[in-house]
C-alpha cells in the first residue's frame, strides 16, 4: 500500500475517532477547557503544571503468556529472567536474547507524527507542528551513536550493556540496539476543548488533550496502518502533552490463523528546550520512555512497592509502584529535582537524558553487578545504594 492511501486511509479514520472521542466522560481538566479559553501562565506555573502529569503506563499482557514458549505468540525478541527478594521471587522479562548467549539483536521503530490542531479557542485552528520534533528524536542519542560512560553507541544499547556487564558472555558481545527508525506521513489530529485545552507562556502555547482521547487515536493508527508486533509505534508530539509527558503500553490481539501478537508502543511529547526546564526538555520523555520499553516491554514485570531516591531525603515518599519502570524513581516522583539530566552532545546539538535506574537498584543488590557497580546511567554516580522498600 503506497503512503498516499496509507495516509488517506489514517486520515479519515482517525477524524472518525476524534468525533467518537466526543462522546467519553470528560476529566475535570477538560470541563474546565469547555469554553475554549487559553490560560495564561508565568514560566514557574508552566514547569509545574507540566511536569506534575509525570509518566504512566496504559496496557499490559498476562506474564502467562510472554513467559510462554507456545509457537503461536508473536512479539518482540525476549528474554525472561528473576532475582529474590526478601524469600520471593520476582520474575521479569526484557528484550533482546538472553546476556549469556553473547547474541546482539536489533529492534524497529516506527515514528508516527502527529500534528495537533486545535479548534475552537480562537478564529483559527492553533497547529502544532511536530516536524522539528522528529528531527531532533532521530538525530538524537536514541538512534546515533555517542559517547558514554560505558563507551560508544546509542543510549539504550549502553546502558542495557552497563546493566548486564558482568551477567552477559565472557566476550562480551551481547547487545541490543535500535534500528534506525522509518517515519509514516504526518496525521492531523483535532482537539476541541472537550477534548483538550492550551496554555500561553507569554507569546509561546502549550497543548494537553485527554490520555484516553490520545491513547484510541494511536491504536486506531496502529490498526488501520498495519503495524506488527516486529516494530515500536512511537507517537510524537510538540509541546503538547496527554495528561502525561509520555506512557508506554501494551495489549495482545488474536488473529484469524489462531495466532496471538503481543502490540506495544509509546508516546512521547517533545517540548522545546528553550522553553522549558532541561529535565523535562527534548528527547528527555522518549529516554525515559523507551528504556522502561526495553525493561518492561509487556509492563508485567512486577517488583516490591519502592520508595523514591535518594535514600533518607525529606521528599521522598512510597511511590505505589510495583512495576520494573527504570525511569519512574529519579523522573516520576517529588524528588524529581534531585536528580538533573545528562546533557549528551551529537554534532554540537545537545541532548537531554534523564538519568535513569538500572536492574540491580530494583533487585536489591549490594554490590551492584552492573559495569562498574553502577545503580543508574548515564549518570552513574547519581545513585550509590540499592531501592528502599516500603512495608506494607
């Protein structure tokens, strides 16, 4: 199917979604919208407001079922393991082949652009373009090589290696790597102000529509487009957010050969750096995003309810978290500030990386086996304990 019909195709069934989504239960944000008013806010409320959505995680699959080795499950390339934790064991499943076998595997993504347009706040649609946003996510440490305390390579590649750096082959060759990603036609989407609301910061605007609102668009995309479980759909936007920053998900479906495939993606906003705060700035939600993807990619892998790093600071509190998401423990909680990003520079453009937890902080090991008995990269020295635990 060529991109014209592809994109016809996407076009008209997702403006078929959008006059659906009318019809759901609206959230307090979006009632408060209602008159299409744009709010106005001074840069201190605008960070805030912002980065108070954090992280979330929306579809999930049976361990059951990704643990099995039934031929008819499709779904990425995948490893299960476990550690034990206070006499219980907690198994988990992450991607690529298993450390010890020194196989590298590469993974494909697709990047589906969406362009926000806005109506009914003022006489013309306010259009978020989100061309710049690709750009900057394909030319980024994400896809690109570049330097790190590990060595040199993309960013999930290293630290995924850091990780399993004393747990892989004795040569050290496993891997994993994304594929450098293809990029569908860019699909417009409308918001009304049932269905999402804006915000000025002095002469620049921001965007957030309803999550659920969001979240049947990319699935309408993903199905009418015909992405397999063999590719990440991630879904971008520019400065504009989803009553979240960014999410992960994932759901199975059951075809006609009896066959079932295990779907993920993620969303990611982009926001302009020169707009906002480094540690929610430009490709800072993907990293986040797709390293809790490659850790958790069924969102199954359950752990002890944590509390958030660092250890004994006055913020910190249980996070209600029982999920392996390496990214919520320094970017998703009230000590968020503690924990600045890492600013990774490619062809003098740079890059915000939020530092992220690794595998042994979750598993409680002292040392850790990570590289270098690293708890967090990029950082590396962000971190120098393992979780504390809350009691229940």
């Amino acid at each position: 199917m060529n991109q014209r019909v592809v994109r016809k195709q996407l076009l008209r069934v997702c403006f078929a979604v959008v006059f659906a989504s009318l019809a759901v239960t609206q959230t307090a944000f979006a009632q408060a919208s209602s008159r299409g008013k744009i709010v106005e806010m001074d840069p201190a409320s605008l960070q805030h407001y912002l980065k108070s959505f954090g992280y979330k995680t929306r579809g999930s699959i049976p361990r059951a079922k990704t643990d099995s080795s039934d031929s008819r499950f499709v779904s990425l390339t995948h490893f299960s393991s476990s550690f034990t934790l206070g006499g219980v064991t907690y198994p988990f499943t992450m991607l690529g082949y298993p450390p010890r076998s020194g196989k590298q595997a590469e993974f494909s993504s697709v990047i589906v652009p969406l362009r926000m347009n806005f109506f009914g706040f003022s006489a013309n649609p306010i259009i978020f373009d989100p061309g710049p946003a690709v750009t900057n996510i394909i030319h980024s440490p994400m896809y690109q090589n570049a330097q790190f305390a590990s060595g040199f390579g993309q960013f999930g590649q290293m630290m995924q290696r850091a990780t399993f750096w004393n747990k892989m082959d004795p040569e050290r060759k496993w891997s994993v790597r994304m594929k450098q990603p293809r990029v569908l036609p860019t699909i417009d989407v409308e918001v009304t102000p049932e269905t999402g609301s804006l915000f000025k910061m002095g002469s620049s605007l921001f965007g957030n529509v309803l999550i659920d609102f969001l979240d049947a668009q990319a699935i309408t995309i993903i199905q009418v487009a015909g992405l397999g479980p063999d590719e990440l759909p991630v879904f971008v936007t520019d400065n504009v957010i989803a009553e979240a920053l960014g999410y992960h998900s994932a759901y199975s479906v059951t075809n006609p050969g009896g066959t079932e495939a295990f779907q993920t993606y993620l969303y990611t906003s982009w926001l302009d750096p020169t707009l906002v705060e480094p540690i929610i700035a430009d490709v800072s939600t993907f990293n986040h995003e797709n390293l809790e993807w490659f850790n958790d990619p069924f969102v199954n892998n359950v752990v002890m309810d944590w509390r958030y790093p660092p250890k004994g600071a006055p913020g910190a509190v249980c996070s209600h978290n029982t999920l392996l998401e390496v990214g919520d423990p320094e970017g998703n909680g009230p000590t968020f500030q503690d924990f600045p990003t890492v600013v990774v520079p490619i062809d003098g453009v740079d890059y915000h990386l939020q530092d992220l937890v690794m595998l042994p902080w979750f598993a409680d090991e002292v040392p850790s086996s990570a590289e270098n008995g690293w708890y967090d990269f990029p950082a590396t020295d962000y971190i120098s304990v393992p979780a504390v635990y809350c009691q229940h």
